[in-house]
C-alpha cells in the first residue's frame, strides 16, 4: 500500500482536490447567476462543504474500484486464491481495508489542512461526533459497496469484458446515492422512491451526518437499513462465486 | 498407496467461435456459436508418496487441464479424482494447506512487494507456526542461494531469481502434494541446474508426490524415473521412463574411433561398402570420428563387420536421445502406444 509514494500523494490531491474545485466553480456560478443565497437548504459554503465530504466519505465508501476481481478472473490472477487455504473474497476484503486505513490518513490529513488554511465554513460547526458518526456510517455503507462491487465483478466469470456493465452500475449507484448531487435536489416522488432502496444509506445520509445534519437515531436506523441490504446482496454475491468459479477456466497458465 | 489418483477423468470446455471480420464480430453481438472442446478423455494415473511422474505432451495436448483440476482450479467434466482422499475442486482448507503448484508461465508472488513480504503473508495464510516457518525458509533460501535477493521488489527480480522466489513460496508449508508445471521455462541453463538439483534435494528430504509438465526433456531425464504421455487429451504411455527407449527406440549409435584420420578413400572405400548391405546410416563424420545411426537389430553386426574391415581404436554403443524418442512418440500419428504398469 505505501510502496508507491507518488501515487499516495497523486491520488489524494489530484482525485479529491479536483472533485472539490469542479463542485466549487460549477456552484458559485449557479448561485450567482441564479442570486440565490440557499438552494434546497444549502448555502454556497454548505454546498461546496457537502461536495468536501462526498470526495472523502466516497472514497471511504468506494474504496479501490480498480476492477481487481474481474482483472484476475479475466487473467488468471484468481488461480492462486483458489489454491491458498483462504477465501478469495476475505483476501479481496483485507485489500479493501487496508485501502480504507489509507484513505482516512488521507482524509484526516486533507480535512485538518482545510480547515486550518480556508478555516470553517460560515454555518458549520466542527463536532467529533459527527465525525465518527460519518465514519462510522462509511465505514457500514463501503462493507455494502463492496458486496455490490465484488457480485458486479463476478460477472467477468460469464462475459468477456464486464468493463460496461460495471460502470453503468457504479455510476447509477453514485448518482442514486447523492455524491454527484445532494437529494434534497431531486423531485420529491425520486426521493422516496431513492429511499427504498440502499444507495442514500451510502452516500447522501453519511454526508449530512459529517455535516451535523442526522442525529443519533437516524444514524442507527442508516446502519440498520445498510445491514438489511448486506444480507441478501451477500446472499447473491455467494451465489454468483459458487456458480462463477465452475466456469473458471485459470487462463494464463 | 496412491496420494494421487484420477479414474476415467473428462474434461469438456465451452469455447465460442467467431467468424472472421467485422460481419463476424457483428453475427457474435446477435448470436454466438458454441464450440466443445475435449482436453482430458478418460484419464486414469496414480502418483505415490516420494515418486515424481513426468507429464509429457505437445501443446494443447491437456497436461496443464489436468494438473488445473488435480490442484482444484477447474472442476472436471466426469471421472473421478482424489488428492490425499479429498476430491479437489471441493477445496477444503485441510487439502489445500497440504498442496503446491508452480507455475512456470503465471507469477504467483505479490509483485509490488519484497519477496520476504510475500512469505510473511503465506506463512499466515498457511498459519505456519513461527519457528517451522524460519527453519524451512532458512533451508530453502540457503539451498536456492537467493539470501541477498530477499528484500528486493519482486518486479525487480530477474526471471530466474524470481522462479526460485516461487519454489520457496510454495514449498514453504512443506506441502504433501507438489504440482510443477513447466518450472524452468525460459531459464537459463543454470538456473534449470539449479531447480532440478533442488528439487531432487527436496523429494529425498520430505517425500512428496509430484507431477511435473515440462518441454525440456532435461528435466523429464533428470527428475523423474516414471513419464505419463497424453496426446490430444488420452494418455497414452504410462510406465517406467527407461522402459520407452527398450520399447519405442528404434535404433542405437555407434561412435567409432578411427586409428588415422578419415581420408576420403576411407570414407568412399571401406565405409561406403560396410554400409552398403546394412540398415545403417552416417550422423557425423569428423577428423578421426564417425557415428552411425544403427537399426537395433543390426547392431552386432554392424559392430562385428566395423572391427573386420576398418581400423579403429575405440567402438561405442550408446542410446539413441530419450528426448527424440519421446518427441517421436508425442508427435508421430498411428504410432502403437504400449503402456507400461504403473510403478
């Protein structure tokens, strides 16, 4: 994980600092044009503070997405997991932890430096309650995400590039889940129907809990509604490995 | 006994075809043509503890399917197979902490880490006790030679060093059952030294059964005394690996000496005229030294017809190469196969 020094650092500043300049130019010019001093609840620094959380709680939340499962059913990588006393997918979850301990260096690093240069946001306050309860919260929502990822990946055991069809969910997910816009933005019927499902448990719901938005209630019913949908995506995720890996062919050897 | 055993194995894969050209990438969206493909028909083999069997074929011919389902990467069509009394593609823990495959073609190690990493996170995943892991990593570092490679990326290792990397992190948990398939591809010839010695080392010290693919009839001749061939999925021999020279060689090499050197008369006079009535043929002639290629039953004759008529100091009968005989056997079609008993 600390191998590649560059790439630490790279990935960190080029990935969030770009998604936060994106979301600050885009917005002030909306608010701007439009002369509004809120939008859907948010004044401009809550916006651009909301889009600040959205880069690291997804991140958190997301962990690698560098389509590691697929790469090794397409090229063979999987064949040593098969042969070590271990399950694949446990392997695949300890990278993914390990991941997630980098991204909250990450995170505390960037927010603390933030916080220290621009200082805070005009209606923010600075809780560490509301830090772990948004941590927390990512922490339950990227053990979902990562179920949902590792069953989307599985997929590679049948087709022969499952490059598409992983992006088209993963950018439906994010888009559902409210890091590329908050939901309060949506019509009020999208919204409920979004709350069916368990996206805004993994986006917008952590968001507004580092935002001091949720209170201690609505943090245990977001962690019981992400738990809800870990059982039966596990479920299918199990599945999906038990059928997929009599197709498996250990290309490559 | 037997700690490898298969009955009657099959092995059918399901491959699409395409037809050539845009048209047949654009038939492919809309409708696939499926193709069967059998590697592995009806294969029976049995390995014992502390015995190597050679697996040898052409490519394709399904060696590494088989080596595939015996270490529990592909589930076999039919048939039935067992490692240790466990079938393999059930993958239970027990089997596995006692099972290794190395892999010529296909890294195993972590590449992006010092290969002492990679050891520290097997001996975990194989839960090796501390102590068993630093004595066997302190023989098999020591035996292969590579103490001074062992902090470096595994990236940065050259082909041969990285290959020794893989023995000992395969051999690490001192496995029961060790599958080679193709060890000393592309290494030079001494790092093959290197690994054959090793591994021979290795099978005197802890006995494990062991299957071995290779191209390099070295190896075949050097590691294993027992060679299974499998030609388009069937095996097809399987015995001792002497027994295929008395079987399918069907010639030998005499390797004369001469007194003087071989003047053109000799060669146009006296040897022209021994060869003329008899089923030989010349391979090399050189200075003073000549060698022919004579059919097995013609042998003594020959010999007793080179000592009348030309003056040699010195008359050798050797073999003819292992490597060719099985290459012939592997390649020829209609050849009739005789396997011998298992050992």
């Amino acid at each position: 994980m600390f191998s590649y020094r560059i790439d630490f650092w790279v990935q960190f500043f080029v990935s969030i600092a770009v998604e936060i300049a994106i979301a600050y130019f885009l917005w002030s010019s909306i608010y701007s044009t439009e002369g509004a001093s809120r939008i859907s609840g948010y004044s401009l620094s809550m916006m651009i503070l909301y889009y600040v959380f959205a880069a690291f709680g997804g991140r958190l939340v997301r962990g690698n997405e560098r389509m590691i499962i697929a790469t090794d059913i397409y090229d063979g990588g999987l064949t040593k997991y098969l042969l070590y006393p271990v399950r694949y997918v446990y392997v695949i979850g300890a990278f993914a932890l390990a991941f997630d301990t980098v991204t909250l260096l990450q995170m505390a690093i960037g927010l603390s430096t933030m916080f220290a240069v621009f200082g805070l946001p005009a209606g923010f306050e600075f809780h560490w309650m509301n830090m772990l309860m948004g941590t927390t919260a990512c922490f339950m929502a990227s053990i979902l995400y990562f179920i949902i990822y590792v069953a989307l990946d599985f997929v590679a055991f049948w087709v022969d590039t499952v490059w598409g069809l992983s992006m088209m969910f993963r950018f439906s997910i994010q888009f559902l889940s409210g890091f590329f816009l908050p939901l309060e933005l949506f019509p009020k019927p999208l919204q409920r129907a979004i709350y069916y499902t368990p996206f805004p448990y993994i986006g917008a719901e952590p968001i507004k809990m580092f935002l001091g938005r949720s209170s201690w209630p609505q943090w245990v019913h977001a962690n019981m509604m992400v738990m809800l949908w870990i059982i039966p995506m596990a479920g299918l995720m199990q599945l999906l490995w038990w059928r997929g890996v009599k197709n498996y062919s250990g290309v490559g050897i | 006994m037997a700690v490898i055993q298969t009955k009657n194995l099959s092995k059918t894969f399901r491959v699409h075809k395409k037809a050539a050209g845009f048209k047949g990438s654009l038939k492919a969206l809309v409708r696939r043509e499926w193709l069967e493909k059998s590697a592995l028909q009806n294969v029976s083999i049995e390995v014992s503890s502390g015995e190597i069997l050679g697996l040898v074929g052409a490519n394709g011919a399904g060696k590494t399917t088989l080596v595939k389902i015996l270490a529990g990467i592909v589930c076999a069509s039919s048939g039935d197979v067992s490692v240790l009394g466990h079938n393999p593609w059930q993958r239970s823990n027990e089997l596995r902490r006692q099972v290794a495959l190395i892999m010529g073609q296909k890294a195993q190690l972590w590449w992006d880490l010092p290969a002492e990493d990679c050891f520290l996170l097997l001996r975990d995943i194989y839960q090796i006790p501390h102590n068993q892991y630093r004595q066997n990593l302190e023989f098999l570092v020591e035996s292969l030679g590579v103490q001074d490679q062992l902090n470096i990326q595994i990236r940065r290792l050259s082909l041969g060093e990285r290959m020794k990397m893989e023995l000992i992190a395969a051999l690490l948990h001192t496995p029961k059952v060790v599958y080679l398939d193709e060890p000393t591809i592309g290494l030079d010839l001494t790092a093959q030294r290197a690994i054959r010695k090793f591994i021979l080392e290795y099978r005197k010290l802890h006995k494990p059964a062991m299957i071995l693919t290779s191209h390099y009839m070295e190896d075949i001749e050097q590691l294993c005394e027992r060679i299974a061939i499998i030609k388009e999925g069937k095996i097809v021999y399987d015995g001792e690996l002497s027994r295929v020279v008395n079987k399918y060689a069907q010639h030998k090499i005499l390797s004369l000496e001469m007194a003087g050197p071989l003047t053109d008369s000799i060669r146009q006079g006296e040897l022209a005229n021994l060869l003329k009535n008899l089923r030989a043929e010349v391979l090399l002639e050189e200075q003073n030294r000549v060698r022919l290629k004579v059919a097995r039953s013609d042998v003594a004759q020959v010999a007793s017809a080179v000592l009348q008529k030309i003056a040699i100091t010195d008359l050798s009968i050797e073999e003819e190469d292992i490597g060719n005989i099985i290459e012939k056997l592997i390649r020829r079609d209609g050849v009739k196969y005789d396997s011998g008993p298992a050992s």
